[in-house]
C-alpha cells in the first residue's frame, strides 16, 4: 500500500523562527520540515486536538527479488 500523499504549503516565517527551528531539528536529527510538523502535531496535542499516529514511512531499500 502506498503512502498518501502529503500536502505541500509555502509558509512565510519570521528569519529568526526559522532559524531557531533549523537549531531545534538539527539537535534533534530532523530536517526541518519534519521539524515542523512535529511541533505543529506537538502544539495540537497541547490544545487538546486528537490525530491518528503518521503511518511510519518504509526507510532502507527494497528487498531483493530472486
């Protein structure tokens, strides 16, 4: 099954908040964008806003086919 699709949005940020969150991603081994949406789904939470868990994406290569 492959995975949806996910929605790309062009966000305009303050230079100061979006180099504070390439820090917070880079100290937490994240690009940024996974970054945001961390922090988006972490801020949500806080405000009480249920989500379903992201559906791991598949990491690594294929197996081989003999």
């Amino acid at each position: 099954m492959a995975d949806a699709p996910r929605k790309a949005y062009p966000l305009r940020v303050d230079p100061a908040l979006w180099a504070a969150v390439e820090r917070s991603a880079a100290a937490e081994l994240r690009s940024v964008n996974a970054q945001v949406e961390c922090l988006l789904r972490e801020a949500l939470a806080e405000r009480g806003v249920k989500l379903k868990q992201p559906t791991p994406r598949k990491r690594g290569r294929p197996p081989k086919e003999n």
